[in-house]
C-alpha cells in the first residue's frame, strides 16, 4: 500500500467560466467543491489503478466537519494530524479557450510541535506492515521546515521504503541531498530549484525543451535524488539516472484540465513500481496516467484503460538521450 504525505490538505473550488475578467463581477456556469490537495489526487488515481492508499495531511480543527465530509467520499484512508486553524482553499477557474487560473492559498500555520507529530504519525504509518512507497506530495503550510520532505525521506529509508518527491523551489532544492528514490518536477520547477531561473513563466515547447529537461533532470541527479524525471507538457519528458537518460515523447490529446496531471504521473508510477516494473517501464505508465488525466474535467480523473492505451504509446516512442545533453 503506498502512504502519501500531502501536508497541507485543500478543499477545491473548480469553477467553468466563459472568460476570466479581473474587477468584473462575474456569473461562472457551475462550480464544483471536492476535496483537494496534490495527494488527494494522487490517491485517486491509484484507486483508479486498483491500488489502496493512506494519506496523512495536517488536520486544522475549525473546518474538521467540512474535512470529514468532503474527504470522506474519497477513496483513501485519511490519517489526520490535528492542529489549530483554517484549511486551504484552492480556486481553480477553467475558461473557455483552455487557459487556466489556481487561487492557491496558504494553509494553516504549523509549529514545531506540530511537524514533530505529523513525522511520528508518518513513522508509525512506516512501522505498519505492507508500505510499498512513501509518496511526499504538495507545498508545505507555513511554519514548517524547508527540509520538511528531506527528513521524511530519511524516515522511510531506515523503514526500507523507497520514496517519491513532488514538490518545487525550496523545498524541492533541500530534499535533494537527502537522496529521494525519485524527484518529479515540471520543467519550471527543476529550473527553479536548480537556481537557473527565478519563477518567471517557462515556455515548454520549442526545439530545445528535451535538451533543456535532460539538463535539468541530470542535474537533480547530481544533487542527489537517485533518478528524475522532469516533465515539459506535451513536449514529452526526460528521465535521468547516474547511468543515463531516456527521453518520453508526448501523445496530442484533447485538454480538457491539465490540472492534477503531475500527480497521475506520481500514482501510475507507483501502481507499476508495485507491479514489480523497472523505473522506465514504471515511467512511462506514470506519463500515461499523466496523459490521460488532462482529458478529464477534474483533478485526480482518470480512464484507467485510456492510460494503459497512452502508455502503450509513450513507452514505443522513448529512445536513450546522449550523455553530454544531460551535462
């Protein structure tokens, strides 16, 4: 059974809109309110796969009822660290011609006590038998430690339990020479992390995004993470060990709401790992779950069978990278 860590648990509002227009007052279509979070989704999506998850997120106490109601639905086994305060709303707003627009707000404040149980829950989660993998997923809330992700990695490793790091900027940068099993940026992100730009808008087409993600994912490689797979849209995506790096095309597909889709590639990765496949068997399922995800309206959907087809697809199309790309 996979564990994902996703601290700072959200409820989602995703709301369908003709046009965004800022100062107007605006009459969206519909809205919908379901439970959020990038490990949220991921559990979905191993549900999907028929895969069981636990998750363990920060519970704040003033919207305990609306967090047992909304997550309650999902398919996952929530294990809740209580705290004081708010929980995170994430607006997300889908306009007509595809643009898309997230509200991301902060989250609870947490102190050191309150990190200190979240790690003991995650460490009595690990002691359990029958964890597969220790998915840290998501932004951390304020308050709690940069390295908060690289510390847990720690945890899991003296469990025996490998683990998979979705996160950005800082926190992304000091989880890396904890040395995560694996570290599944966007190419924006591992540009940032690895100090090569300053969260200004990355253009992921063009001739030279492989060349550009192949660099990036080395280079996390060589901070520290065992392997890195950065992800450039439909431009496809690049996954680097210390032995090499594979290049995974992207497939033209529909979009329908590209959110979420980085974690289907954390849950397909995860449902092949436990399948036994190796990392590059277990990627591009990853990158088809990825795939399929964007043709669905929320975050966390998914065809099961539509992303075994795309992974079928992805896995044909990938070929070896030359080593002095990934420099």
């Amino acid at each position: 059974m996979a564990l994902i860590v996703s601290p700072n648990l959200t409820v989602d509002r995703t709301v369908r809109i003709e046009r965004l227009q800022p100062g107007a007052v605006l009459r969206p279509e519909r809205a919908a309110v379901t439970a959020g979070s990038k490990g949220v989704n991921v559990a979905r999506v191993l549900a999907a796969l028929g895969r069981p998850a636990q998750l363990v997120g920060f519970l704040p106490d003033v919207d305990r009822p609306l967090i047992e109601r909304l997550f309650g639905r999902e398919p996952l086994e929530l294990i809740g660290v209580e705290v004081a305060g708010e929980l995170r709303v994430a607006t997300i707003y889908l306009e007509h011609d595809g643009r898309v627009t997230v509200l991301n707000e902060p989250g609870p404040d947490i102190d050191a006590a309150g990190w200190g149980r979240l790690e003991d829950t995650v460490q009595e989660a690990l002691n359990r038998r029958g964890t597969s993998l220790l998915a840290c997923s998501g932004s951390l809330p304020p308050g709690a430690p940069v390295d908060a992700y690289g510390r847990l990695v720690l945890l899991a490793h003296r469990a025996g339990t490998a683990v998979t790091v979705d996160a950005a900027r800082q926190v992304l940068a000091a989880t890396l020479p904890h040395g995560p099993d694996l570290v599944a940026p966007n190419l924006a992100e591992a540009e940032e992390a690895l100090g090569w730009s300053q969260g200004e808008a990355v253009d992921e087409r063009g001739p030279d995004v492989p060349a550009r993600a192949a660099r990036a994912a080395g280079a996390l490689v060589r901070a520290g993470a065992r392997a890195a797979v950065v992800t450039a849209g439909a431009s496809g995506a690049v996954c680097a060990t210390p032995q090499g790096a594979t290049f995974f095309p992207g497939v033209p597909i529909e979009v329908v709401n590209p959110i979420g889709a980085g974690d289907s590639f954390v849950a397909g990765h995860a449902a092949a790992s436990e399948r036994g496949e190796d990392l590059l068997t277990a990627v591009a399922s990853g990158l088809g779950a990825a795939t399929a995800s964007c043709e669905h309206p929320l975050a966390g959907g998914i065809d099961p069978g539509r992303a075994r087809e795309l992974t079928g697809q992805i896995a044909a199309g990938r070929r070896p990278i030359d080593p002095e790309v990934a420099r």
